[in-house]
C-alpha cells in the first residue's frame, strides 16, 4: 500500500471532525465531567514549535478523557491586551485592534493545523467589548463588596512606557519592557483587596494536591506569613516609634533603629534636611521592588534622633534612614540586629556599628564567638542578653513579647509579606476602569446598564502618557449620580485582570451575566491546567483570589478555580549568529559536515548553545513548516517522546525525522494486514503465540492508561513503542492480530489523532476514533504468571529468582540456594533459619 500521506489525511479529518460537530460540547450535568485548559496565548503574530507542546499534551488529555466518557470541556481564547499591539501602533500607524484580530486570525489557522481537539464555538478574546463588559460589571461588584478601593501610594513608575509598573514588573530597577529605570512617584491608583484573603490563599495550599510542590511553595513564600511583634522604641525627640521584627528575642543584639524612606517620620524630617531630603529622592530611583531594593548598595542618613532601648532607658540607639526597609512591610520601622540579619550586617559594617552576637550555637562560648561576613541565622541559645541568656529561640520571644506586653509597649502579631494588588495602568489598550470623576458627587461607580465602557477608535498615539487622558471626547461623560458634567476615569486594568478569570467565561460565553452560574457549578473547578513556570505565581495567584472574591460576590461556590496543575517544560533549539553577531533563524543556515553555514552566501556561521525558543534570539521554527513536511502528528509525538512533560526539550530536525518513521511504521502494520476478520470479531480461547499477543496488547492497554492518567507522556510514549516491536515480532493472525492492531490504533488516538482516524478507517471502522471508547484491559491477561523474589543471607541482597507465583515454599528455597553469589555467602555453612514471604522475599540466616 502506498505510504501514508499525512497531509492529504489530516486535511481530511479535520474537516470531517469539523463537519460532524465533533468537539461541540454540551453543558451536560447527567454526565461526568472534565475540564481541561491551557493558559491562552497573547497574539502576537505567529506561534512556534515551543507553543505547540503546551497545546499538544493539553489535546493528548481532552482526547484521553473524551474516550473514557467523561464530557469534555476544551476550549481557546486570546490574551488579547497589552503592550505589543500599542508598540505596533506606534511604530506602524496601525489600529491596535486590527492588528490584534489580524494576528488572532493567523495563531488560529496555526494552531487548527495541529488538529486540536477544541470547541471553537467558545472562543473570545478578552479585548472584545462582550468580554470586558463584564469584567467591568465584576469590578464594580468586588468594589460594592469593599474588595476595590482607590489609594495614593507609592508607584513604581516608568517614564518611557509612561506607566505604573508592579513590583514583578521591575528588574534589576529597571522596567520590564522599556528596560528605563524606573522612578518612584505618589499617584491616586485602584487596588484589589487580595490581603483580605491572606490567609486562605495561604492555608487552602495545602489542598491542592494536584499542584507541583515547588508551584505550592513559591506561592507561600510569596504570600509570606510570619509572626512576630510590634513594639515601640521611646525617640530622643519625646514620640514613640512602632516597630515591626519576627526576631525579638534578638534585641539586646540591636545597634541601631531604621525608617523607610517613606516612612511619616522620614518625610516630617526631610522636610527640614535637604541632604535627607536628597537622599530620599536617591533611594526612590530605585522604585518599590523589594528584589532591586536588596540587590542595591545598603545606604542609611542618620537622623540625628535616637531611640531607647525597650529593657535599658539608658542605651541609646542611632536611628537612620535606611534604603533597604519598606514601608508596605510591618510599620515601615525596624531595628536592626546585624549579628543575625545579613541586610542589617552589611549596613552595620559600612557604617562601623557594633555587631553583637546574642544568638550562639549549642556548645558555643558567647566571650569568643563572633560573626564574620555572613550573618548566624542558624539555631542556638540566647547570650549576652541579660535575663535571656541560656533560653531558646523561641522560649525568649515568649519572654520578650511577655515583658513589653505587660509593660503596655508591644503586642504579638502576623504580618503578611502579600501586598493588595494594584490594577491601575496608564496604557490606551486594555480594559476601561468603570469609574466617573464627578465634581460635586466625587467617585461614581458608572451603570451597569452602561457597560461596556469601550475604548475610542481612533486612539492617538503620538501624545505623551496616556492617550486616553488626551483623546478630545472620550474622557468626558454625565455623573450617573447627579447627570452632571464628569469625566471617566482613563486608567486601564492591568492585563492580569483579564486572564484571572476567564477560565469561568468560557463555561458558557453566550452568557448574560459574566457567568451562568448553572454552568459554572458544573464545569469549574478546571479540572487539569496547564502552562509555564512562569505563571506560578503572578496569574495563578490572582485567579485564586479571583474566585475568592467571585464566590463573595455570589458568581460561584467554588474557592479554587484549578484542580490539577502541570507546568511544562520549554522546547529548546539551537542558535545561530553571523560573523557580526546577529541572530539568524534556522532556516536562514544550512549545515554541512557539523558546521554551519549562511545560505545562498555560504558565509560560515556560529552554532550557539541550545536554549528556549524566542523571537529575540530567532531560533524559532515555524510549525507549519515542520507540518507541510511531515505532518502534524509528528510533531505531536515529537513533543511527547523521550524527554519528561516537565524538563526542556530540544527540538531536532533529526528527532522529527526519526517520529515521521514511525508514523509510517504504524500505517504499514495496519495497512499490510492480511487476512483479518470483520470488525467485532469474537476471540476464541488461545495459547502460545497468540495468548502471548494478547498479554502484550493487555499489558500495553494497562500501562498507556495508567501513563496518560499520570501525565507521563514519555512513559506512554515507550509503551506504544515496546507493543509496536510485539506486534511487528509475532506471527498470528485472525482476530487476536486484529485486537492487537485496534488497540494499537486506539492507543496512539490521542497523540497522533489523525493518523489513528486513517488506521481505524482501514480496519474497517466508520466512526471516529475521536468517537470511541477507550480499551479496558482484561486483569486475567495482564496478571503475570512469575514472581521476582528477593533472596538475602543475613540480611543483605544476594539476588533475586524468578519463581512461578504463589509457587510451594520448597520450590522457593531450592531455586534460592542454587544461586552461586547465596553458595558464596554460606561459605560451606548450614542455614540456621529460612523465612520465605510467598512471592516477595526470601531471607537465609546463616
């Protein structure tokens, strides 16, 4: 028969999954239902072979499900706002909207190419106005439920971009985009009140079993419990000071008090030190990330006050400025015990402040024991700290907290290191914030009858700042209170908004309201998501607080909106440069003789290291490329093979080549079969070869399924691979061969869909494989008739025999003591004892 023809065949099935409605999916509540998603991409113009992995293994567990007859819900959308598509404004003269749809259309057409299994009539993009429609009618419900409020606070502030930054978009103290340092700036801003559930997002962790540990413990570092006290120092200048600290067993290690530069003192006092006031200003070049504010230099101004000691009026502390505390953590004050804090050692030691060890290892003199370069963090006992000496860690912060709480100078606390989440951005092109600016009414929420609020069509932008604070009309509107002249408000939401919650819109996009609560309680929680590492704490975060404050608004039930998480691993390729350094695409280079070379020129080229596929460094391949050669399923099973779902992979033309092989293999086993029964054909008792065969196929049944349940797509992989070389190696016909090569078919279904429809359609079928059951395996076929036994003398592992199961306990031993490494053990001597556990172990006592 003919080779097979991937791409005359996967045209044809994915019209003819198209045509019959086949991924269609019924909000169906008799039926048992699953719900997998993965994150959305932002349209930026064209996807490559590094976004298909995320789809691929997504599809490999819808198709999985479907067959198990679970109802499938497998929907796409668009992360459709965001900075790309203003660049593109500004640097193209085009309309941000054009160009996204534009590039929206294009990802489609790709991404249909690879013949997911999707429910296409779901799709949106969250810059359609039927979408933040209703994210504006959520945000005035969280803010009618106090979860929104508006606040001045510190920013962090781009001046090229022309933008609040959050702190995670602040590297190294510059913008993430723009890469302009960026600058600390008071503005009126919208926040989330995310630290209103501080503690659930926290302790509800421990539930989501399903979630990578490492995924887990990076949200609760993030969100950051400690407990601790807040006490106050008396100042020189007659007021007291509020502190914060986890560590108040450390107080008699204390050298000096320290205030943020935002702190209220701070400012009071700059206000009449200009050289303060200059410093201040420096340390807010640094903006409000706590990552570039601990890489920067430890800095510190003396204010010329001091602060007493809480247990000794008479020892009087320097208090200093100091860059390196932060004003939105504790009271913004702390003091600083250099002895056990590395950020306070650093400071101590530029400004020759006493560091004083008070906590020393177990065994430790306290008259010799000193600190070096590196802070004592670790365990000990209390010393040189008067009525502390001798206690442990956590006997003296019972002690400490007990004397300033009688004393009426300090109380216990928690304090999270989580900060609410500020949603105000200054850009054109994203979700209008739903208030009005009134004069005489002050901030108005707008009617929901008003929504949307949509963004103008004719956006400038070739203004400075944002746009929409310039645009001629947009801005001005009627107060919904008093109908009198006011003005919208022009930020926009921080993009996270839009992906927070869109898992829920597409439980049913023809809603009226953001979600039909019937299908909300039916679909959610997501029941497998998947995405990058990246996401693990930002977006995940959000969305959990999301459906916190969704659930308190009355939209859903649920408290957490994704049941299973797995994170997968980046696909990697080589890269290349020319002899002036440029980057240089794959397909600009051809190789020869290991050594790369420019096409057309022949100019030699340099082979860089393999690393993650991106734009920037143009080591990127396009999939429809890969597709127009070899098919779509090779670079499904590409994605699958070899290498675990959670590490890297890199992607090889020679990989791709070795996948497309067995494609063709697996249509040759399945098209060359002679001599085969009708489908449905009934399998008389064998033995030999074919009861063999039917073991394998059993086994292979067993083990894929289990596989693709655990999300091991490698392991299934190798399975698939190990019944293929079973089949091809057994000489049976009639209806045991053709059990063998359905199962085959059915098994490979969710990873090469396209072909498996091919095979099954040569074997007789008319239904889609899309369409059919899984295979169950059969227990008694994959029961082994063997045992591997362990067999130890005294104890210690002297091999294993392979023994009929449940074999007689004379049979074991005989088989044990024939083993030459148990004769060399004994020596020559007589077991005292032999314990044989029947089909585990056998233990010799010699």
């Amino acid at each position: 028969m003919a080779r097979y023809n991937a791409k005359d065949s996967e045209k044809r099935w994915q019209q003819a999954w198209d045509g019959a409605s086949t991924f269609l999916t019924p909000t169906d509540a008799t039926r048992p239902k699953c719900y997998v998603l993965e994150m959305f991409p932002y349209p930026s113009g064209r996807i490559h072979i590094g976004h298909v992995r995320n789809y691929t293994m997504g599809d490999v567990i819808a198709r999985f499900k479907r067959a198990q007859g679970f109802n499938v819900l497998h929907p796409m959308g668009w992360d459709a706002f965001g900075l790309p598509a203003e660049n593109a404004a500004r640097e193209k003269g085009v309309n941000p909207r054009d160009w996204t749809y534009a590039n929206i259309a294009a990802m489609r057409d790709q991404l249909k190419l690879m013949g997911l299994s999707i429910d296409w009539s779901r799709e949106f993009a969250t810059c359609d106005p039927a979408y933040y429609r209703h994210q504006q009618k959520l945000f005035l419900d969280f803010y009618k439920e106090g979860l929104v409020y508006r606040s001045e606070a510190d920013v962090n502030w781009d001046p090229v971009d022309q933008t609040v930054l959050a702190n995670e978009q602040v590297i190294d103290g510059k913008g993430w985009r723009s890469g302009a340092p960026v600058e600390r700036r008071k503005l009126s801003q919208w926040f989330f009140k995310i630290t209103a559930f501080s503690d659930d997002l926290l302790t509800a962790l421990d539930t989501l079993d399903r979630w990578p540990e490492k995924v887990r413990l990076m949200q609760k570092n993030w969100i950051g419990r400690s407990e601790g006290m807040r006490f106050s120092f008396a100042l020189s200048n007659g007021r007291d000071l509020e502190v914060f600290s986890t560590r108040p067993d450390t107080l008699f290690g204390a050298s000096f008090v320290a205030l943020s530069p935002d702190h209220p003192l701070t400012e009071e006092l700059a206000a009449k030190d200009p050289k303060m006031a200059a410093f201040v200003a420096e340390c807010r070049r640094v903006g409000t990330a706590e990552e570039a504010i601990e890489k920067a230099e430890k800095l510190g101004y003396d204010t010329g006050l001091t602060a007493a000691h809480p247990f000794d009026a008479n020892w009087k502390l320097p208090v200093v400025v100091a860059n390196f505390v932060l004003m939105g953590y504790g009271t913004g004050a702390i003091f600083g015990c250099p002895a056990h804090d590395q950020r306070d050692l650093e400071f101590a030691r530029k400004y020759k402040l006493a560091v004083l060890p008070v906590v020393i290892p177990e065994g430790a003199d306290p008259k010799t024991f000193e600190v070096g370069d590196e802070a004592y963090v670790g365990p000990g006992r209390l010393a040189n700290s008067r009525f502390l000496d001798g206690m442990s860690v956590e006997d003296a912060k019972d002690e400490v907290a007990k004397r300033l709480e009688a004393a009426g100078r300090g109380t216990r606390t928690v304090n999270y290191r989580l900060r609410d989440w500020l949603v105000s951005r200054q850009r054109p092109w994203g979700c209008p914030i739903p208030m009005i600016h009134c004069a005489k009414c002050g901030v108005v929420p707008a009617k929901a009858s008003d929504l949307p609020i949509k963004l103008p069509d004719d956006i400038a932008f070739n203004v400075k700042g944002n746009p929409l604070a310039a645009h001629p009309t947009w801005k001005h509107t009627s107060c919904p209170r008093c109908g009198g002249e006011a003005v919208r408000d022009t930020d926009t939401l921080d993009t996270f908004v839009d992906s927070s919650w869109y898992f829920a819109r597409f439980c049913d996009t023809t809603a009226a309201d953001p979600v039909d609560r019937a299908a909300v309680d039916y679909w959610l929680p997501v029941d497998q998501y998947i995405g990058g590492i990246e996401h693990a704490i930002l977006h995940l975060l959000y969305a959990r607080f999301f459906v916190r404050a969704m659930k308190q608004a009355g939209y859903v039930k649920l408290d957490e909106p994704f049941a299973g998480l797995f994170t997968q691993g980046m696909v990697c390729h080589e890269t290349y440069k020319d002899k002036s350094g440029a980057w240089l695409a794959p397909d600009e280079v051809e190789k020869r003789d290991g050594k790369v070379f420019l096409k057309g020129s022949g100019e030699p080229a340099t082979i860089g290291p393999s690393e993650k596929m991106s734009k920037s460094k143009k080591n990127v391949v396009a999939p429809e490329t890969i597709i127009d050669i070899f098919g779509a399923d090779t670079i499904r099973w590409f994605m699958l093979s070899d290498t675990p779902p959670e590490r890297d992979i890199e992607w090889t033309d020679e990989g791709a080549d070795s996948c497309w092989k067995f494609v063709q293999r697996i249509w040759r086993l399945v098209s060359e079969a002679e001599g085969l029964p009708p489908p449905g054909a009934a399998i008389a008792a064998v033995d030999g070869a074919a009861l063999e065969l039917r073991r394998a196929t059993h086994r292979a049944i067993a083990a894929v399924t289990e596989d693709l349940a655990s999300l091991r797509f490698n392991r299934a992989v190798a399975q698939i691979y190990a019944f293929a070389n079973a089949i091809s190696g057994a000489d049976v016909p009639g209806a045991v061969r053709r059990e063998a090569l359905e199962t085959l078919v059915l098994l490979i279904g969710p990873m090469m869909p396209h072909l498996a429809e091919s095979c099954w359609e040569a074997l007789g079928h008319r239904q889609f494989v899309a369409n059919t059951s899984w295979p169950v395996s059969d227990a008694a076929l994959t029961a082994s008739d063997t045992v591997t036994i362990a067999v130890q003398v005294n104890g210690k592992l002297r091999g294993t025999i392979e023994v009929a199961k449940d074999a007689d306990k004379a049979v074991v031993e005989t088989a044990a003591f024939a083993l030459d490494t148990v004769a060399r053990a004994l020596d020559g001597k007589a077991p005292r004892k032999v314990i044989v556990v029947p089909n585990r172990i056998v233990n010799i006592v010699a």
